[in-house]
C-alpha cells in the first residue's frame, strides 16, 4: 500500500456526512472543539492566531479518525510550495499553492489501522517549516470521498464480481491553485486512478498521446470534420500546456487550413508508427472520469470529452464496442450540453443504439464547468459542476465490461447536426478548449 498526499491544494478534508469540506486558502477553520496537537506542531503556532515571529511555521492536528489537518502561515504568498510526506515506512510527495496571506491548508487520509509517527515539511524557495506528531486511525474510521472538483454520483454499489480495475498504476500529482467545489461522493470510499493537473509546461507525454487508435494513419479525423489533429511531439502549437491548464487550439494557415489538438490515453496503435519513448497511457473499466473545462465559442467549434474501448483499432467493431460522451458541445450554442452513450444494435436516433440526452447549462465559454460520468456495472450517470443531468442508463447493451481509455478534443466542423451551419466568416481562430484538470476514480 502507498499512501501519499491526498490533495495538494489549500483544502482542508472533513469526514463528516461522507462529504469533503474545501476551504480557501486564507480561509481559517478548525473543527468545534479544538483538537489537541503535538508539542512540536504547538510550539509553531495555528492558522489564524497572531506568530511570535515571521518565520514560516506549520502546525499539525487530528481532525477526524482517519484524518491530519497541516496548517501554515508565513510563506511567500502566492508561491508554489513543496510538500513532503511520512508517516512510518509510507510517504508522498506533492505541491500547494499558498495564499494571498501567506497560508496554507492541507489534509491527509491515513490508511486504515495506521499508528505511529506522521510528518510533513512544506518548502517555498527558502522558506521551509516541519511538523510532526503521533496518530493512530481509529477502527471506526469514516472513508472519504475523492479529493476533486467532481460530481456527487448517486449510484449503488458494483454487483458482485464486477470489480473496477485500472490498468494503470495509480498516480499522484498537484492540483489546481483554486478549490474545485463539490466533489464525486458516492457512498463508500474512492481512489484516484489517474490524474493530470497540468501544472507543468509541457504535456506529459508518459500519460498521453496527441490521437486516439480509433482514428486513421495521419491522424485523419471522422463525422466530415475539417480540422487535421497537430501529432507534432514538438513545438506544437494547438497542444500547449501553461497556466495550470491544457489548451487544445483550433487555428488556421495563410493557405485556409484548420489545425487543432486533442489528447487521449488509448494503446499505440502499429498504424501511428513508433511507439514514443515512455508512453504508458491507461485504460480502466468501471469509475468516474471527470474534467474541468471552459470551451470557446465559435460557429463550428466542436470540444468534447469522451471515452472509447481499449479494443478500439482504426475504429474496427463500433458502435458495437461502445463508446461514452462525457460532453460535447456545439460552439455555436455553448449553453447546449449532449451527453451520450452508444452501443450495437439495429435502428436508434444515432442510426444505432444510443441515449442520446441534452440539457441547458450555464454559458460553457463563459464559465468552467466539471464534467463527470460515472460508469457503474449497474449503469452510466452523468453530473455537471456536482449536479446529476438526464436519466441514468441502465441498458445492458450500453455498459461495457472491459477496459475503455479517455480522450479529450476539439473538432471543427463536421456532420453533428447541433453544429447547424457550421464554420463561416465569424468563426474566431485561433480559438482554445481549456482545461483545467483530467481525472479517473474509482471504488477502492
């Protein structure tokens, strides 16, 4: 077992009603009654109370019978701190961003019948402070859910043997500066699979691929779309990771020429030649896949996030395969969600099976929005910013068993008839699909 950071943001984690409390990071909370803390952790001071002096300190308390808050003060505001993690054999590692006044929040879940010594250190340029203190889990210990910007998926319990596995190495890595609001929260407890922040400046090209296996040699899109996907594994200027977020870019040449980017985790195909150095890519079955996203707006524009079988080769077997929607988004109409799932069969509104849904959301151009699917062996339930939208599927032919990998991108033009004219003399280029953070959970 591995424990490592549970949130790298300034949140600090409450077991209560199965639910996580995210505070801001200047924010100050304790619980009612002050928990006691180690003579180290006291002599450093609390959040919110006046320091003897301006050195950075941390100072360590049990919140919960599983839980450690870490709270600090007078670190260099703004700044991007490192934090590192023991507790006996175990330990992790990850990032916060301090707040405007200097502080800091963290919270970590121990592991179940865990007893003994925990430390942290938090290190901002020169500024560095430690903490410890010793803990013991509590066997009545109330599991969390996932530290996430996430949906609160209402869903029962997998049926007997039909146990989420991940294909890939769960991993860890820093969160976006701000809170991410309401988090996935189905009953029971959830890990997290797989994760990107980008918090780098480059895409982290272990994780991902610039297509998907279901797509042709080249890159060479499906549905009559116009865009060609940028595969270039440098400089590639419609696949840009700053700011803590991915953009994927729609542009256009001097010659009229469209180019855009998508990102997806699926298996090499031989068709795209090589396989790059490192590439790991991931593939799961049962979870919830989530992203926080803000599209443009643009006549044309199509971004989506969505999901495809590992199986998935130059688009061999589907829809029979199956494939699941998380979002798409007609740029024409931003406040126009779709969210679907599709399956083999004969007849249906997708010329197959399919559940074809929409719904009405707040401008998508104009707000970020967190964009969840949930896909239980008993069925597939969609949530946006932690509201659940449409009806659940619970058709057999639609919930798949195997592996499925995830894939984000923004298409231009095209045969979706929510695309109306299409791209014309208003469409803006070069234009973003920005995102925040990609994440895969599932049911420990």
């Amino acid at each position: 077992m591995v424990w490592s950071v549970r949130r790298s943001v300034p949140v600090v984690l409450v077991a209560g009603a199965a639910a996580l409390v995210v505070l801001a990071a200047s924010a100050s909370a304790a619980p009612a009654t002050p928990p006691a803390v180690s003579p180290a952790s006291a002599a450093a001071g609390a959040p919110g109370t006046s320091p003897a002096a301006a050195a950075p300190s941390l100072v360590m308390a049990p919140f919960d019978s599983d839980v450690v808050v870490v709270g600090g003060r007078h670190f260099p505001p703004r700044s991007k701190a490192a934090v590192t993690a023991t507790a006996g054999s175990l330990g992790g590692q990850g990032s916060v961003t301090v707040g405007a006044d200097g502080r800091l929040l963290l919270g970590f879940q121990l592991p179940d019948t865990y007893s003994g010594p925990v430390a942290v250190t938090v290190s901002a340029g020169s500024a560095t402070a430690s903490a410890s203190m010793d803990f013991t889990v509590s066997p009545s210990a109330t599991p969390l859910a996932p530290p996430s910007g996430s949906a609160a998926p209402a869903t029962p319990p997998a049926a007997a043997g039909a146990t989420p596995a991940a294909t890939s190495a769960p991993v860890t890595a820093p969160a976006p500066a701000e809170p991410d609001g309401p988090r996935p929260g189905a009953s029971g407890r959830w890990k997290l699979v797989f994760d990107d922040e980008f918090s780098g400046t480059a895409l982290d090209t272990t994780k991902w691929q610039l297509c998907n296996p279901s797509f042709r040699a080249n890159c060479l899109p499906w549905n009559d779309e116009l865009e060609t996907f940028n595969t270039a594994a440098t400089d590639n200027a419609n696949v840009r990771v700053a700011d803590g977020q991915l953009h994927l870019v729609a542009s256009k040449d001097a010659n009229g020429k469209i180019y855009s980017g998508m990102v997806s985790t699926g298996p090499w195909p031989a068709s795209f030649g090589s396989r790059p150095a490192g590439y790991q890519g991931f593939t799961y079955t049962y979870g919830y896949y989530e992203g926080r996203v803000r599209i443009p707006r643009g006549n044309g524009f199509w971004p989506s996030l969505w999901e495809l079988p590992a199986t998935s080769d130059g688009n061999e077997g589907w829809p029979d395969t199956g494939e699941f929607d998380v979002f798409e988004i007609p740029g024409n109409d931003p406040t126009d969600l779709h969210f679907t799932a599709h399956w083999g069969g004969n007849g249906g509104a997708c010329g197959h099976p399919c559940s074809a849904q929409t719904t009405t959301i707040p401008d998508a151009s104009a707000t970020w929005h967190a964009f969840g699917l949930d896909w239980e062996a008993t069925g597939l339930t969609w949530y946006v910013d932690g509201q659940k939208v449409g009806r659940t599927i619970t058709d057999p032919a639609a919930i798949k068993n195997t592996p499925f990998f995830v894939i984000a991108n923004f298409s231009v033009g095209g045969t979706w008839a929510p695309l109306k004219g299409g791209v014309d003399a208003n469409t803006p280029f070069p234009a973003s699909m920005d995102i925040d953070w990609l994440r895969v959970y599932q049911h420990a």
